[in-house]
C-alpha cells in the first residue's frame, strides 16, 4: 500500500502544478506570474510535508492529498496579489511604494480568505480518525504557509523585477480573461 502511496504522490502533484501553470497563465502571460506563484505554492508544500515530517505524521491513504491540496489552495492567495500587482503597477519611475500599496489593498482579502480555509480544516481536530486530524492540521498548516509566503515573500521578489510592462497591465485590466470575467 505504502508504495501505491508514494506512487501516486509525484502524479497528484504534477497535475496540481499543471493546473496551476495553466490558470497563471491565462490570467497574466508572463514568466514572472507563472514561475513566482508556483514557487510560492512549491515552498508551502515543502515547508508542509517538513513540519508533517517534524510532528511524526506518517503518510496515509489520507495524508498523501495535503501537499496537492496544499499547491491548489495556497495558489489563489499569489493570484490576489499578482493581481493587484498589475492593476497598480507603475510603469515609470524607481519608486516601489507602489507595490506596498497593492499588497495592503488584498491583505486583508487573503488574511480572511487563508484563516477560514485553515479554520475549516483544523475542525478536522475533532475526528475520531488520527489520520482525518493529523491531514487536517497538516493542510491548515500548508495553507498557512501559502498565505504568509504570498503576502511577503512574493512581494519581495517582485520588488526586485523590473515594473510590468504597459502591456501586461492592459492585458490584466482590459485582457479576454477580464472580459470574460466581467
């Protein structure tokens, strides 16, 4: 059973990433939105599967969904921010104040959006089953990682790129999936 587990892991978490890949893309066009969001979503599920590692979780028909669910979840707290990334973006200029301004605009978004996610899988605490609250602390945990990595790291590096182009804001202010949205 342990090998049908670990089997299936790389698989599930390659269609997470492809999903992933697929989403940022139609969303932004650009490298630096598909690859910093998944690194964002990669560094939770590693950090996730660490401290499940830590506090002695074994791997479980149950638990070999957290690091996916991890990756799927934890990727729309980068989406917000990337978002407001383009929306406010400054074009000219070395002043980055601006990219602070976009990310206060969504915090308070992606503080309320990760804390119910996580609040909703830590219920699993009252199970009877050992393996539904250890893969409910673990995925609450991941999704904690996720937030807190796109609110501060992913602000981060993108303050050290260069500003969108104007044609990249366009395409996210005015682009077929924002009319489509609309």
């Amino acid at each position: 059973m342990m090998r049908h587990l670990y089997a299936d892991l790389p698989v599930f978490l390659g269609l997470a990433l492809v999903l992933i890949l697929v989403s940022y893309y139609l969303s932004f066009r650009t490298w630096r939105s598909m690859l910093l969001p998944v690194i964002v979503v990669v560094l939770g599920a590693v950090w996730t599967v660490g401290t499940m590692t830590l506090l002695g979780f074994k791997l479980s028909v149950v638990s070999v969904i957290t690091p996916p669910l991890v990756l799927i979840l934890g990727s729309s707290y980068s989406l917000h921010v990337l978002n407001q990334y383009y929306r406010e973006a400054r074009v000219s200029g070395t002043d980055r104040r601006w990219i602070v301004d976009s990310v206060t605009h969504v915090n308070t978004t992606i503080f309320l959006a990760a804390i119910t996610t996580v609040f909703g899988f830590v219920s699993l605490l009252s199970a009877s089953l050992r393996q539904a609250r250890e893969f409910g602390l673990a995925t609450g945990i991941g999704i904690a990682y996720c937030a807190l990595l796109a609110l501060f790291f992913l602000p981060a590096v993108l303050s050290r790129l260069s500003s969108p182009t104007p044609r990249q804001t366009d395409r996210v202010r005015e682009g077929i999936l924002a009319r489509l949205l609309a």
